[in-house]
C-alpha cells in the first residue's frame, strides 16, 4: 500500500552491486526513505582483522508516490549533499576513542545516499531502466548509474579527513598519499 514500508539489510562493496540494487528497486516502483549503517560485527561475534566492512546498511523502503524528474547534472548535485550529511550524522554519533565505523563503513553510507537521492525521482532524464539494469550487471564501466554510485564513493572518500587535517590540503592530495596519512593515523 501506499503507506507501507519494507526493510532491506544490505552489505556489500561493489558499486555495480550497489547500482543494481538501485534499480531493482526503482523498477520496483520503491524508494530509499531512510538509511542507516548499523554494526553487524562485533567482538562478541569474533571480529576479523583487516580492513573490511563491520556493518550492514538498513534501507527503509516505501512506495514511489510521484512522478518527479530529474537530470543527471541536478542529482549530483543532491547526492554529493545526501551524502556528506549521512557521514557528518555517523561521525557526530561515533565515538573517537573506540570507533565503531571505518572508512569502508563511510563508502558504504555514501552508497546507500546515492540509492536515496537516485530512487526518489520517478525518471532521471533519458536514462533507461532495463538497459542500466543490463549494463550494471554485464557492463559496468558503461552505466551511468555505476558511474553516479562511484562518484558517491569519491564523495566520501574526501568527508572522511583524519582528525585535525586541514580539509583544504587533504583535497589537494593524491590517493596514495591519503593512503598514506590515513595509515599514520591507524
């Protein structure tokens, strides 16, 4: 019904895996009202070591109501902000000395942003459903929707600053020597 709700728990670090699920459930006629990372591994479950993803993303799904469009350039826009908003809101909550959330946790967050920003218009300019569908799973370096998921992960990776790095400079820096300084940190 029209004001019904489902839940979906979803764990994964591929993009293309992620725009799939998007657009499984865009097709769907669903959209992501709601998401949140929670911390699915813990120690009294035996935590790994390693740089690996410690949480599931819960995403509230709803009905898809509107007939709202979007263009590309627009939604970039909205899911750069969607994005640095759900990092702030986890960094606020977490704490410094015991984190519960690692960067893979971040690029995660950042994913399911994406999937609310992107599942929350009806259309977005010419993009077709079934022909992204098919590239994100046979062809993925060719779907604009990986691409826009991808681009949530390089949003990301530019919230997530080690503590009292000047935003500015880490901006300006490579990958490696973001590596590099973020393995200081650790």
């Amino acid at each position: 019904p029209d004001n019904g709700m489902q839940v979906v728990m979803f764990t994964h670090s591929d993009p293309s895996v992620w725009a799939q699920l998007a657009l499984i459930m865009w097709k769907a006629g669903l959209k992501v009202t709601a998401a949140w990372n929670i911390a699915t591994e813990t120690e009294s479950g035996g935590l790994k070591d390693g740089n690996y993803v410690k949480g599931t993303v819960l995403l509230v799904l709803r009905k898809l109501t509107g007939n709202e469009t979007a263009y590309l350039d627009e939604i970039n826009m909205d899911i750069k902000a969607e994005v640095r908003s759900q990092i702030e809101s986890m960094q606020d909550l977490d704490d410094k000395e015991e984190p519960n959330f690692s960067d893979p946790d971040y690029v995660l967050a950042a994913y399911a942003a994406s999937l609310k920003v992107l599942t929350s218009y009806k259309r977005i300019g010419e993009l077709d459903l079934d022909y992204e569908l098919d590239l994100a799973i046979n062809n993925p370096e060719k779907s604009q929707v990986v691409g826009i998921i991808e681009n949530a992960k390089r949003i990301a990776y530019d919230c997530i600053i080690p503590t009292d790095f000047d935003s500015y400079l880490w901006k300006e820096l490579s990958p490696s020597e973001r590596f590099y300084i973020k393995g200081l940190e650790a």
